[in-house]
C-alpha cells in the first residue's frame, strides 16, 4: 500500500569523476604496457564502471554485521573491495573469500592490524564494523591516513571520542557516512519531512522504543579460541580475563567495557529519526530523567528496560523506552493508537496530528496525509535511495552525506544522556548546544573520553 501512497521521488546526481593523483605516475606505465585489445569492460562499454573511477575500499570489522554491510559495497559496480581486517583469523577468511568471490580472482588482501591496512596508498575509503569501543580509534587511524569514513553505529562509548572524531573528520576534510540507515529508506523520510513541513500542526511529543539489552553472559574463564588474537580484540578496554561466549554478538554486545548495549546499539535507529523530524526544537536545554534495569548476574551489565522522559525547554518532550524480558507498558495504548508496531518505532505527536513510522510501516492521522506528494514539500531532507551509493557518490562530489558526522555525534549523545540518567539515578540536565550536563559534576565526568589501555591512544 506505501508504494500506492508515497510516490518515489525523482533525484539527478552531479557525479564528477574523481581524479587519483596516484593517476599521474600510473599513466606513464600504463601508456607502456597498455595492451593491444581492451575488454569494453575496462573502458565501462558494457555499463561497468571503469577502474580509474571507482572508490577503493578497505573494511575493518569482518563479523556478522561487517559482512551485511560489505555485501551492499559488493554489489556497487562503482567500489572495488581491495582488503579486509579484523583480529579473529576466521571472520577474516570468511570476508575474503566473500570479496574474491563475488570478483572471481584471488586478490583481496587479508590484514591482520588496522594500521597496515589504512597506511594502503590505494584504498581511499574505510568501512569499519568493529567492536563498538574501537570504532573511533579505527576512524581516527584512517582519517589521519586521508580516507574517508563509513562507520557503523553506534559511533562510540564516550561523548568525548565523539567530539575528538568529528573535530578531526571536519578538519581533515573527509567524508563521513554513519551507518543510520534508516535515513536511506524513503518512509523514513518522508515521516520526518511530514513533521517539518508542519503537516502534523505544531510537534508536541515523541514516543522512541527499541529493543533493549540481554541479560546473562557466561562468567567461566576460557582460554581465547586459537583464531583470535584476544589482546588486540579488548584493545582501549580494560584488561579482563576471556570469558565463555565473551567476543560473540550476544554477549560483547551488552558488556559495559565494550558497549554501551541496546540503549544506543538499537535505540539509536529509532532516535536518529526522532531528532531527524525534530529538526532545531530538538536543539535546546533538555531534563532527562526515568528508570532502568540492569542485570546482577553474569557479565553482562547493560539496561535490560528503560523508560527516559526528555523535556526540552521549548516544550518539546520525548519518551524514550527499551523494549526487553516482556515488558512495554505502553504497547496496548500504542497498538491501539498507530495500528501494527514493531519492537521498534518513532512516533510524532503534533497538534494536528501524529505519524508512526518502523522498518515495516507507515501510518498517519489525519489520514488524508496520505495524499500528499512529497515532491510539493517546502522542506526537504536529503534525498538518499541507499545508504552506500549515497556514501560513493558524496566521495566522488566531496558533499554531504545523509548521515554526516554532525547528525551522528548528536544522535550518540541522544543515547548517552539517558544511559547516564538511568545510571546515575537522577534527573539530569543537558545542554545540547554546549554539549554537557548542567550542574552535574559526575554526569559530565562520564562524557569524557574513557582511560585507553596501553598502547592505544586517543589523540597520536
């Protein structure tokens, strides 16, 4: 029925073609060897992209989700996948062999240490889908080696690592693509274009819900697997004995030292487009304050359930709730309100109306909303049809993503504050310009960057 309603909207890219300065000691070779007959495939006769036109990518992070998100770089004809890293030797050799499959040769290189890889004078762009605390130390080694950045989310364990990344992507010029892809799926934005045309009356009131942490988490020390280099997977993190199931998805991914669990991991989807709709009225001093639940057994120690409540000093105010171990209070009032909802969601509450939208759906009252072409809105957010074409093409044209540095650290502060009220018990109030707590001596402690085991470093 969506596609009935909300008609695709046309986009013309200015895509220039890029020119390596590599190019320029690369032709005098070439003009030498150059042989006789060209595949019309080198030259893009068939449609391909030629050589000299694609971006080079280098992944770090090669597990599950590493992998989900190389699939959609393989299927660019306008990248080329040149190596891949990661310290566990078997998701290493899973990512290559997914690479010189899909290219049918033997040449993507397998790298043990981020450092060698983002040191390649040949790759231009790095895709990294590390452990949730490497993620800025990864970003900050490639964009200081000149590459240009797509980063999974959550983007890191501290405000600070944020604001150091995003100092030094904006000084060093790169491109930043943040792996908020929802911004990338038309439903979401034309919900969110929906809320800043006024469509909806004045916006009053968000309601935020994601899925929330896992409890549990095996506490017997085990020696590491044979095929990981366990040293270097802890990286920043504190020394900890190796744990059964400890560097699984499952379990890493609701430990303290290692992330921040499903209150940013998930909930910053869902958030991203609440601020994404909200626009500037999400911009102003906010209270924060509400309840969590945190896990007494095992080694996981990330909110199992929340519900944070926001009020701006505009007015503005926003529930924020994790959906885990079966309780959602509001789901019966939701359902009954928006129709089918997922275990995840936005909803905007307007003066004049409201709009619900998840990964599955749409909906809207007053439905006559539906009506509406979106090609007639006076605002308009930036136009992406996929998440990593829109990442090429920003490389190619040196323009903003959908998902820029600047929307990704705002959208991670969004998941720290109520982590830390939750945390901390009390009623916090930040300032979202200034980007700390008022008055909260021990709240804006905890947004500084965390401790970094030696021999990593934030800022060499």
């Amino acid at each position: 029925m969506l596609q009935n309603i909300i008609r695709d909207m046309k986009h013309f890219e200015s895509i220039n073609r890029r020119t390596f300065l590599r190019r320029t000691t690369a032709g005098a070779v070439l003009a030498s060897t150059f042989p006789s007959i060209v595949p019309g495939s080198v030259l893009g006769a068939d449609g391909t992209t030629p050589p000299g036109n694609r971006v080079t990518v280098g992944c770090i992070g090669t597990g599950d989700r590493g992998r989900q998100v190389m699939e959609h770089f393989l299927n660019q004809s306008d990248c080329r996948i040149v190596a891949v890293c990661d310290v566990k030797k078997d998701a290493m050799a899973m990512a290559k062999e997914m690479v010189d499959k899909r290219y049918q040769n033997q040449d993507c290189a397998a790298i043990h240490d981020f450092r060698e890889l983002v040191a390649r004078k040949d790759i231009d762009a790095v895709l990294i889908a590390s452990t949730d605390n490497w993620h800025v130390l990864h970003a900050l080694a490639a964009v200081r080696a000149g590459k240009d950045l797509y980063v999974e989310k959550p983007l890191a364990l501290s405000l600070g690592e944020d604001q150091l990344l995003r100092q030094e992507v904006l000084q060093h010029g790169r491109v930043f693509q943040f792996g908020t892809q929802q911004r990338s799926d038309r439903k979401f934005r034309v919900a969110c274009e929906l809320v800043r045309n006024g469509y909806i009356g004045k916006l009053k009131h968000i309601n935020i819900w994601a899925p929330a942490s896992n409890s549990g988490g095996s506490t017997k020390e085990v020696p590491p697997p044979p095929t990981l280099d366990y040293d270097f997977w802890l990286g920043p993190a504190r020394f900890r004995p190796h744990t059964e199931n400890l560097t699984q998805n499952l379990t890493w991914w609701f430990v303290s030292d290692f992330a921040l669990g499903f209150i940013a991991g998930w909930g910053i989807h869902p958030m991203d487009i609440a601020l994404w709709g909200a626009g500037g009225l999400a911009e102003d001093k906010v209270e924060v304050a509400g309840t969590g639940t945190f896990p007494t057994q095992g080694v996981c120690d990330t909110a199992t359930n929340w519900d944070v409540n926001f009020k701006f000093a505009n007015g503005l105010t926003m529930k924020f709730i994790g959906v885990g171990e079966g309780k959602f209070a509001q789901d019966k009032e939701w359902r009954e309100r928006y129709g089918k909802i997922e275990s995840h969601g936005t909803a905007f509450e307007g003066s004049e109306g409201w709009v619900h939208v998840n990964r599955d759906r749409i909906s809207m009252q007053p439905e006559g909303l539906i009506e509406i072409n979106p090609d007639t809105f006076k605002t308009k957010l930036t136009y992406s049809p996929d998440h990593v074409k829109n990442f090429l093409s920003a490389i190619k044209t040196r323009q903003a993503t959908v998902s820029p540095i600047e929307s990704a650290v705002l959208s991670d502060a969004f998941c720290h504050v109520p982590n830390l009220a939750i945390r901390l018990q009390r009623k916090l109030t930040y300032d979202v310009k200034m980007e700390k707590f008022l008055d909260a001596a021990e709240a804006n402690k905890r947004l500084q960057l965390r401790a970094a085991r030696a021999p990593w470093q934030w800022n060499v």
